[in-house]
C-alpha cells in the first residue's frame, strides 16, 4: 500500500511551484485531480521543451495525476467542483490571492461544503503583508530575497541560480505542510488553512547573510564559488579538462589538503596556519594552490582528493550528470510512458521510503483526459455529463 493512498487532492495549480508539490503526494499515492481552465489548461503546456505538440515541462511536474478540464466561472462548473470536494481531504491552489473567492471556491465557501477540508494556498508573497495582492516568478523571488545579490562574481552583475529555487523550494515547503495538516486531521477530524508563500520560503534559506547581519552586523554580498569571508581553502579551480571543487569544513582538514596538493610546507605558514588568517590571505592562498589544480585533470584531482578524505567534486555539465553511477543507483532517472510525450527519462523522486516508496506510475493527463471518470465516479450520469459537454461547461 502506498503512504498516501485513499488521500484525495483537488488540485488547481499550475506553472511550477504548484505542480511540483501536488507531483510529490501523487507520487506516493495520493489521487490528486488536477482542474485545468477548459480549452486552455495549465499555462506551463505552452513551455519548451516542445515534443510532438505537447510539453515536456508540464509532462515532468503533472506525472501520475488526473486531469478533469471545466469552466469554474460557470455556475454548473463551480458546482462539479464542491461536488468533488465533498469527500476530498485536500485542495491545492496558486492562483494570485481571492482569485478563487471571486469565483465562490475559497476556504470558506469550501469549509461549507466539506468542513474537514486542507486549503493549501500557494502565492508570490503570500496571503497577507503589502505585497500579497502582486503575482510573482521566481525571477521576481529571486531578486527581492537577496538570492540575486548573492550570487555571481564579486565584480559582476546580480546572478539568478539557473533552476527555479523559487518555485521548486516553495512546492516542497507546501507539501511539508500539508502532510503535517494532514496529520493533524487524521488525530483530530479538524482541517486548516495553508499559506506557503515563494517569497517566504527563498527568504528561508540566505542562514549565512542573515546571520552575518543579525550576529556581526556585517552586509555580506556576492563572491563567486569562493566563501572567502567564512571558510577557505572552500572554492571552484580551473583544471586542465574544465573546474574542480574542494574544501574543507573546519581547520582539522587543512593539514589534509596540503599534503593532497603536495604542498605541507603551507601547513605551518603564517599567512595561512588558520582558517581566520586564510580567509584574510584569501587571494594569496588562492594564486598558490591554483597551480597544483591547472596541472591536472578532474578525474586525477578525484582520486588525490578522494585518497586524501577531502571533499570534492568536479563540476559537471548535465549530460555528464545524467550518466553518472551514482545517479543510475539511486535511481533518479526512470523510464515514463506520457501520452503527450511519449517515452522519454523522468528524474526520479528523491525521497527514498524503504516500506512505502514514489512510484512514477504514468505521465501527464492530456488535457480533460479524465473528466469522464472523474465525474462518473462522484456519480454523474451519462446523460449529465453529455449535457456538460453541450453546455460548454467540461
């Protein structure tokens, strides 16, 4: 049996962050219905990568979900709607804040209809505060946090970090949260209302320049690969087939790295003998053990660092990743049938439960592929829902 299974998620969400948390209960069991706008559907089907029509992005954050497809400003489509939420556990949205109240399907108007209901509501800046009424992406996340001005060259411009953080951090927190409102109600037959908002959960995350700023009083800014200001020898070298990572957590490990570059007399020198002075003496140190890098490969710096008990890695581009041992091990990149699609490598759900594990079970619901079933199983008869369909409603 799956953890989540007999769970049921009314799922309005779409683009990234939304998607990407619904994906994570459907993965362990939870029949999550997703409701797309009738005609249109989920604006992340319109996003590249492109195959055969249909879009591979959608097709990765909407895996083992139905897919019902109506018109929730029609008054019979507001009606499907509580009808499936009557025996529902949980519903899913990120739509800009009273988007939904408008249309009569926000948390009060649900708690009528199913007073045990998890309304977990996903927004930019969440459901309070002066910004609450203002949509956002993770590029607008990423640029008021302070992510943006942490990331890059100490000379270059403001960075965003490639993925999006923003959404992807944001999905994960909800889907924290609702296990644990679902938990919650599993001991007291009493639902919540959720607020997990993208600004919040990126804000979350700066634990460095918070504290530099709370603890010393110090603005801490961008500084490429290094972290000069806190730990060195801990940056990003050239070597001779591309860059290698290698650091160390604390001084224990520096006589260590020494004898891995071949370089003990640094050990005792006095510009270095100690993580405070090293960082001090960051571009010395730095112009010194570069040489040892620039000299070698990634796969020889591997074994002497690896031999040494260093931490390290070379940095790989995606495809290298993709085929690395440790990736096909654990399991990250499965097979998948989509009927959009088609076949095609899906990354494999992270979380590993030894007794109730992710199942990547199916693709992405075309759009409306499930309407039918979905409403027959709440007990819709043909006839109704053939008249839905006249209406224009489904």
């Amino acid at each position: 049996m799956k953890v989540l299974e007999g769970v049921k998620v009314i799922d309005f969400t779409q683009a990234y962050s939304g998607p990407f948390c619904t994906m994570q209960l459907a993965d362990f069991g939870a029949e999550v219905i997703k409701i797309e706008r009738r005609g249109s559907g989920d604006q992340s089907r319109e996003w590249t990568p492109i195959v055969n029509g249909n879009s591979g992005y959608y097709a990765a954050i909407n895996r083992n979900k139905k897919g019902v497809s109506l018109d929730i400003a029609d008054d019979e489509g507001r009606k499907v709607i509580l009808d499936l939420v009557k025996d529902a556990d949980i519903i899913v949205q990120n739509f800009k804040v009273g988007t939904l109240d408008k249309f009569g399907l926000g948390y009060e108007d649900m708690k009528k209809v199913n007073p045990e209901i998890i309304y977990a509501s996903i927004s930019g800046f969440g459901q309070t505060g002066p910004l609450s009424h203002l949509a956002a992406y993770d590029n607008v996340v990423q640029a008021m946090t302070g992510i943006m001005e942490m990331t890059g060259d100490p000379d270059g411009i403001p960075t965003k970090v490639g993925p999006a953080i923003g959404d992807n951090f944001t999905g994960l927190h909800m889907a924290t949260a609702i296990t644990m409102a679902y938990f919650h109600k599993l001991n007291t037959g009493k639902g919540q209302q959720l607020d997990v908002a993208m600004y919040d959960a990126i804000f979350s995350i700066l634990e460095s320049p918070i504290l530099f700023e709370t603890v010393l009083g110090e603005t801490s800014t961008r500084t490429g690969n290094a972290d000069p200001a806190t730990l060195v020898p801990y940056d990003v070298y050239k070597c001779k087939d591309g860059y290698f990572s290698a650091g160390i957590a604390s001084d224990s490990g520096y006589p260590k790295f020494c004898h891995a570059i071949n370089m003990p007399e640094l050990i005792e020198d006095p510009r270095f003998v100690e993580n405070e002075i090293r960082c001090t003496n960051y571009e010395p140190f730095t112009e010194i053990v570069s040489d040892f890098f620039a000299k070698r490969t990634r796969s020889e710096l591997a074994d002497v660092f690896v031999a040494a008990k260093v931490p390290n890695a070379p940095v790989f581009d995606i495809p290298e990743v993709m085929e690395h041992p440790q990736i096909k091990a654990r399991d990250m990149m499965q097979e998948l049938s989509d009927p959009g699609v088609g076949e095609h490598l899906a990354i494999g759900n992270p979380m590993k439960l030894s007794k109730t594990p992710a199942v990547l079970e199916h693709g992405a619901p075309l759009l409306g592929q499930d309407t039918e079933a979905v409403l027959k199983s709440i007990g819709y008869s043909d006839g109704k829902i053939k008249e839905l369909y006249s209406k224009e409603v489904i």
